[in-house]
C-alpha cells in the first residue's frame, strides 16, 4: 500500500502544467516527515518536476541503497538508522540544481523503567530517596517521568531542557519518613508522547517497591533473677519499648551457648519476649537477648550465678515407732551442696558444728504422734542468704484409748430427739469401735429416736492391730420435763451452795476490830453450813439416780 501510494503520488508530480519550463522546477522527498524507531529502516523517495532531470541523488551519512528508480524520481532504502539526522534529496535541469530535506527522527519508547527505593528500612523522621531512570529512550523532549505513592503524584518531570543527544532519563526527589508511610507501595511511570512527530503514545511502568519505616531508639532489657539454681526452671524476660513496629520485632535469647524458646508478645509500641531457662552448669554464665528489626540489631548481656544447693536430708529413723521407743532423728545437707550449708533442727537442743548434722535422740510418747520435724539448711550465695527446709511428720503407734473425756461412762438422752453414742476411741492406727446393747450390735453412725427402751448399759470395745479396750456406758432417756426440773434442780442447789460458801468466808474473814461472836453462836453457823452442804450432795447423788 505504501509503495502503491507512493507511485500515485510521483505521477501526479510529473504531470506538467500550463506554462511549466525547464527553469521552473520543484524538488521533493517523501514521506515529509520521517519518525523511525531505532534500528529500524526506513524507505525513502526523491523526485522532481523536471522533464529531463540531470545528475539527482540523496546525500546522508546513513547507509543507504537505491532500490528503484524513474525518470523523474529514485527511491533509496535506509538500513540501521539510530540517530537523528537530516537527508538532502537534489536534483538538477539545465544546469540548476535544487535541494530539499528531510527530518529524521528516532524514537525508542520506554521499555524498561527502573524504580529505586534508598534505603529500603527508613528510620522515622529520617529522609529517604526515590529515584526513576530509563536506561534507553528518545527523543527524550518527550518523555515524562511520573513518581507515585500508591494513586497519589508525588512528582512529575518532563525532559523539554534536556539535550537531545542524552539516553538517559532520571528524576530523584527525597521525602521525610513518617510512621503512616510504612508498607506504602511506590512506583514510577514513564509516558512518550510522540504525537507531535505523527506519532502515538507509549508508556511504561516500574515494578513496585515497599517502604518500611521503622523506630528502634530504646535498648533491650533483660529481667532475669542474679541467682539460679542449676536445673530448676526459671522464668526470664527481654523487653524493648519505644520500637515501631513492635509486631515485626524478632528476639534470640541465649544461656551461655544454650539457644532459648522465647514466646513473643507485643502491645502498642512494646514488645518483649519470654523464656524459661534451666541451667546445667554451675558457675558464672552470661544470659543474652539480641533483639532485631529490619537491618537493626542490639544486643543486651546480663551476668547470672549459677548454685547447687539441693534441699536438706532429714532421717527419722522409724517414722511408725511404738510409745516409748527411742528414735534418732537426723538433718544433714546434702553432698552437691557446696559449700556445706548451716543446718537446724528443730527441737534439737543445740547447733551443730559448721558441716556436721544435726540430731535428736526422742522417746516416743503418745503426744508425740502427729508431730513435725524440719530441717532448715542455710547457704550463702553470692552475698544473699538462701534457706531450704525438709519436714516430716512422726506417727506414734499406741494401743485403743476410752477415755471419759471423748467417751462418758454415764449419758443422759432426752426423750423423742435424736440422739447419737458419744464415744471417740483415742489410738493409733485409728481404733474400730464396737458397742453392744442387749446382746445386738449398735449403729453408731445412725442418729437414733430415744425412747424409754434405748435405757441401759451399752458394752463398747475399740480395736487396733496392738490391743483392745472396752468400757460400759450407763444411758438414762428422761422425759422432756424431768430434764428440765432436774437441771432447775441443780441450778438452785448450786446457787444455795455457793450463797452458803460466800457467807462462811465473809465471817471468817471480816476485819479484826469487829467483835468475834460467842463460840455456841459459831458452832451453830458450823452445823448449818454443813446441813446444807449435805443438801447438795443428797441433790446431786437423787439426780444421779433418777429420784
């Protein structure tokens, strides 16, 4: 189509025109305005109006070959071409020679665009560089570079000022880092606008690029005991405040040579990490926390003691002894402790010697049972006063026990309420208890009605693996009046007593001066204070027996 185009065109320039001569002739070239990308060819004609045209040619640096020709036009083929440059087509008639040129343009759009992001990790409040280049395009008067934060411009640049000669393209502008442009995206986009050569449009973006900002002004901290103790667990911790952002903080912690499993955790701008470390050598170690952030890193060190102190050994040398056996009781440290801790027993009489145990010799009683012993041991460390204690618990075997206290021989029950045997065996191990009443077993554990028929002796027998005690219980059921009237009873001989009391040691004590009464009169007060202690010892023993 082009050649076709091409042919019509030099036709028509050869087409004379009423009074054309020889002297009046045009010189032209096509195409009129030439845009070639770089490295391509290019096919170029040049004609003229004259009838019988005389030498004729194309003058360029560019390679070119002559692939066709007519009477009156010659077309050249040209190969390669990369730079800008003018063509002469001239021809001649009669002598005269004229010329015309023709503009070639090279144009390379912007294929490649390069975005660089400097430094990558930004501290806040610091500055950062965005820069753009293309390494090839032309003309670069067209070009327009255009730097974007996400959708947002940040700068455009175009390239009008610049020498036409130049190939390469940048803009560079630099931006201070605030804390909400971390994981903005950027980018750039390259546009050449050759529509003013008969061109068109091209355009070309960068790859994006991620912004991290970040604080890390504090240093880390580590909270760790000064003492440790070799193979307990122990918590540790490295916090680091002030650092943004704290969810990306990454933590190391080590013990000596041993790499710890930190749980990580953050708040706000906080982040902190958490450890349990067991130490398996004693002596002086070093705990270390190294924490980082993008391309920061700090490292904190803390010395830390590691102890051996095992608690005391405490020796009962039988811990299930009979009343009356001869126990030796022993507290001594124990052999990883070093150096030799300071021992205690307690109810020992005396310290011991620095190094040497502790020991009681005990005659086992039957208060005994039930009793602890400790053994406290004491250690310095490192200036601090560690204490640890072992405690036992002595247990005193001795035969059943029916005593009145926990197992009254005589009992009252109130007639029509529930009323249960009070008897507590006293014994280790622990007694069995067995009560008989007529002949049948008794519940014990049963509340029971009382009646007139619950009246009478109950047989009861505790048992353990060391013997058996038994001891008859006397049960009286009275009615609900007769409890009252016997206690009423009680109550008024026991005031009548006491008031008979109160009145013999105010005569016998009454001051000097009064005048002592006649000895008759005396022995009178005698008798009636012993009738009336008589009246209550009658009371008591008729309300013993139920009178």
């Amino acid at each position: 189509m082009e050649m076709l185009l091409f042919h019509v065109w030099a036709l028509l320039a050869l087409i004379p025109f009423p009074g054309a001569t020889e002297e009046i002739f045009e010189v032209s070239v096509w195409p009129d305005q030439a845009l070639v990308k770089l490295g391509q060819s290019l096919m170029v004609n040049c004609s003229t109006t004259c009838p019988d045209p005389g030498p004729s040619g194309i003058e360029t640096f560019l390679k070119k070959t002559q692939v066709d020709r007519g009477t009156q036009w010659k077309e050249f083929l040209l190969e390669d071409v990369t730079e800008n440059s003018i063509l002469q087509c001239f021809f001649s008639c009669a002598g005269i020679q004229k010329d015309t040129s023709l503009d070639i343009t090279v144009y390379q759009p912007p294929e490649q665009v390069i975005l660089e992001l400097q430094p990558a990790w930004v501290a806040m409040d610091e500055a950062f560089t965005v820069k753009c280049h293309v390494p090839s395009v032309a003309p670069l008067e067209n070009l327009t570079l255009t730097l974007l934060q996400g959708n947002q411009e940040l700068h455009r640049k175009n390239f009008m000022s610049l020498a036409v000669d130049s190939q390469r393209a940048e803009v560079t502008i630099h931006v201070k880092a605030q804390r909400e442009d971390d994981r903005c995206n950027f980018s750039c986009r390259a546009e050449l606008d050759l529509s003013s050569h008969g061109g068109g449009l091209f355009h070309s973006s960068s790859a994006t690029k991620v912004l991290r900002i970040f604080e890390f002004s504090q240093s880390p901290q580590i909270w760790v005991s000064p003492l440790l103790e070799i193979g307990m667990a122990e918590a540790v911790s490295c916090e680091l405040s002030r650092v943004f952002p704290a969810r990306e903080v990454m933590f190391h912690m080590f013990l000596g040579d041993q790499e710890l499993s930190p749980f990580v955790s953050w708040k706000g701008d906080t982040a902190w990490a958490n450890a349990t470390v067991r130490a398996m050598e004693t002596g002086d170690q070093e705990l270390s926390c190294l924490v980082s952030l993008g391309p920061m890193e700090q490292k904190r060190r803390e010395p830390v003691h590691v102890y051996s102190f095992p608690p005391p050994i405490l020796e009962i040398e039988e811990l299930y002894p009979l009343a009356g056996t001869d126990i030796n009781v022993t507290c001594s440290g124990h052999v990883l402790t070093s150096p030799s801790p300071t021992l205690r027993l307690k109810g020992a009489p005396d310290l011991p010697a620095p190094g040497e145990p502790a020991w009681l010799l005990l005659t086992t009683r039957e208060e005994d049972n039930g009793r602890n012993f400790s053994c406290e041991a004491s250690l310095e460390v490192q200036g601090q006063r560690l204490i640890k204690t072992t405690a036992m618990q002595l247990h005193v075997l001795y035969k059943p026990r029916l005593e009145e206290s926990d197992c009254p021989g005589n009992q009252t029950w109130v007639k029509g309420t529930e009323q249960m045997l009070a008897c507590v065996p006293k014994g280790n191990p622990t007694p069995a208890l067995v009560c008989t009443w007529n002949g049948m077993i008794f519940n014990l554990d049963l509340p029971q009605k009382a009646t007139q028929n619950h009246t009478g002796t109950y047989c009861c027998t505790a048992t353990n693996h060391l013997g058996s005690v038994s001891k008859d219980i006397a049960v009286v059921v009275q009615g609900p009046d007769e409890g009252i009237s016997s206690t009423i009873f009680i109550i008024v001989i026991v005031a009548l007593g006491v008031g008979v009391i109160t009145i013999a040691l105010y005569l016998n004590y009454r001051p000097c001066k009064t005048e002592r009464r006649k000895l008759p009169y005396r022995q009178k007060e005698k008798n009636k204070e012993e009738e009336s202690q008589f009246a209550v010892q009658r009371a008591e023993r008729c309300n013993a027996h139920n009178c």
